[in-house]
C-alpha cells in the first residue's frame, strides 16, 4: 500500500469515528458504561479538530434548540480531503 492508501484508510477510518461520535452523543451513557468509554475515547480524538470549527460556525438556531453545523462540516471537509488525496495519488 502506497503513501496514498495509507492517508486514505487514516481518513476513512476519523471520518467513520466522526460518525459514530454524532450518534453517540445522543445516547446518554455514564462513563463506566462501555459506549461511554468508547465516547470519552471519541471525545479525545475529536475534539481538538472539531473546537476550532466550532469557534468559527455558531450554532444554527432551529425551533427551541440550536444545531451544530461543525460535525457536518467537518465530515464535508474529510471528503473533500479524501478526493484531493486521490487525485494526487
């Protein structure tokens, strides 16, 4: 597998983790709980990608809750890498 394989499966695999860090987050869980520690895990993968998105794109206000667009654009933008690295390799 060359280097661009390599970077594809590296994006393929976070964007997947972005994912499954969407559905969990909607599933209350305590941390002792094993999709809880698989969330913290998430957490601490995600986060320090996904705080800067979130400084930059407010929340959308929807109905009596807010929506946070910086998952979606984070998983556009994992997409958009993963097309780059193809055309590149």
């Amino acid at each position: 597998m060359d280097i661009g394989g390599v970077l594809i499966l590296i994006l393929q695999i976070y964007f997947y983790a972005v994912l499954a860090w969407v559905i969990l987050s909607w599933i209350p869980t305590s941390s002792d709980h094993p999709l809880g520690r698989v969330n913290v895990f998430l957490d601490r993968v995600i986060y320090p990608v996904i705080l800067p998105l979130r400084r930059v794109i407010p929340p959308v206000r929807l109905g009596g809750g807010m929506l946070d667009l910086s998952p979606i654009v984070l998983l556009i933008g994992i997409q958009l890498l993963i097309r780059l690295v193809r055309g590149i390799f």
